[in-house]
C-alpha cells in the first residue's frame, strides 16, 4: 500500500470515528429522551480528540475537509494529495451515517429520533436566519482552526495530540450547537445527509468552515508564524 493510501485510509477512519459518535449521540438523544447538549457536545469532542491523535503521525489527523484546505493554502500539503484527504473524508463520514442510520432503524424509537434529528445532521436551529448560521460556523471554525495551529501545527505547540482540538470543539457546540449546529466540518454536514436526505442550507457548512478556517490559519501561518 502506498503512502498516500495509507494516509487516505486514517483519514477516511478517523472522519468515520468523528461522524459515527457525533451523529450516533444527537439521534441518541432524540431516541432516548435526553443526554443533552453537554454530553453531545463531550462525545464529539473526545471523539475528535482520539481520532486526530490517531492519526496525527499517519496523515497529519486533518479529519476535516476545512483543515485540509488550509493546509493547502498555507503549503502543508500538496494539490493532489489535498484531493484525495477530502475524498476520503467524505467517504468515511458517509460510511458512518450509513452505520448510525442502520443501527438506529433497529433500536425501538430509533426510525422517529432518524427522522426528526435528520440523522444528527447540523442545520440552522428553529427561526434562525441562514446568515446567522453562516457566521456562526466561521467564527466557530476559526476558533477550531486557531486551536489546531497552537496546539499541532506550530513547532513550539505542546505535546497534547488532539486534546486541545477535541476541547474546542466541544466548547464550539456549547455555544452554537443550538444556532447552526456546530458543524465546523463540511464532511461532517456531509455524510449524514447524503444518507438521511437532509440539504438544509447546505451550502452554510462548506463556506463557513472554509472561510473560517482560511482566516485563522492565514493568520497564524503569516503572523504568529512569520519568523518562524
């Protein structure tokens, strides 16, 4: 197996590990009345937390589309193997909305809590506009992506693995969970709704996270970074 299709693969499983326990938790809470947005917001943190530092030494643990075209932008990865991380990503995060959507379809309640969560795919929370979403999730990646800098990217970061990154996306959800979801990942919006069927505002959570992670990352590259 090549370099780049064993780089693929940790990147297709660790966008599956993100996707599986962060959608598995939002349908699980709608079947099962109530763990809650904390303890949505820990499961897709710890997740994100084990799976980059899975794969950080394999691929980079880029787990996100969004990451992956920073690292483009600021020449940490090339053109073609930026292509095939995405692809990839994509692939996993659909694989595991076709793994909750099977398990849940079997699990008493678990057709209706599919149904009325969309699968657990992000969208814009009730009566909220679809520019507020937007901001939201580019302020919320940014943060991501800032705290992927400092904490993994940046040479002088401190040898945490994915802690710090789990940490802020769990603390992203906190606070925009019930606003645009708390996406911050176009392959996590992505694979539950190709499965489940849901395009609500779609376009909000691959220009959102792209657009907030260009800004903190050209940031950090070009000025925390610059004599670096």
């Amino acid at each position: 197996m090549s370099d780049l299709s064993k780089k693929c693969v940790a990147e297709a499983l660790g966008t599956f590990m993100l996707c599986f326990i962060g959608a598995g938790a939002i349908v699980s809470d709608a079947a099962f009345d109530g763990i809650g947005l904390l303890a949505i917001a820990v499961a897709h943190g710890l997740a994100l937390s084990i799976a980059v530092s899975a794969t950080m030494n394999v691929s980079g643990g880029h787990i996100n589309p969004a990451v992956t075209v920073v690292m483009l932008a600021t020449g940490r990865i090339s053109g073609g193997n930026a292509a095939a991380y995405v692809v990839s990503q994509l692939v996993g995060a659909t694989l595991a909305g076709l793994a909750v959507s099977m398990i849940f379809n079997g699990v008493p309640g678990g057709a209706a809590a599919v149904a009325s969560t969309g699968l657990g795919t992000p969208a814009p929370g009730a009566d909220v506009s679809v520019m507020s979403a937007l901001l939201t999730e580019i302020v919320l990646t940014a943060l991501l992506v800032f705290a992927v800098f400092g904490t993994a990217v940046d040479s002088r970061a401190p040898k945490i693995g994915g802690f710090g990154i789990g940490l802020m996306i769990a603390a992203n959800i906190l606070m925009g969970g019930p606003i645009s979801g708390a996406s911050m990942n176009p392959a996590r919006t992505f694979g539950p709704a190709l499965v489940g069927g849901v395009w609500n505002a779609h376009w909000v959570y691959w220009v959102g996270p792209i657009v907030g992670a260009l800004i903190a990352g050209l940031l950090y590259h070009h000025v925390i970074l610059a004599d670096e």
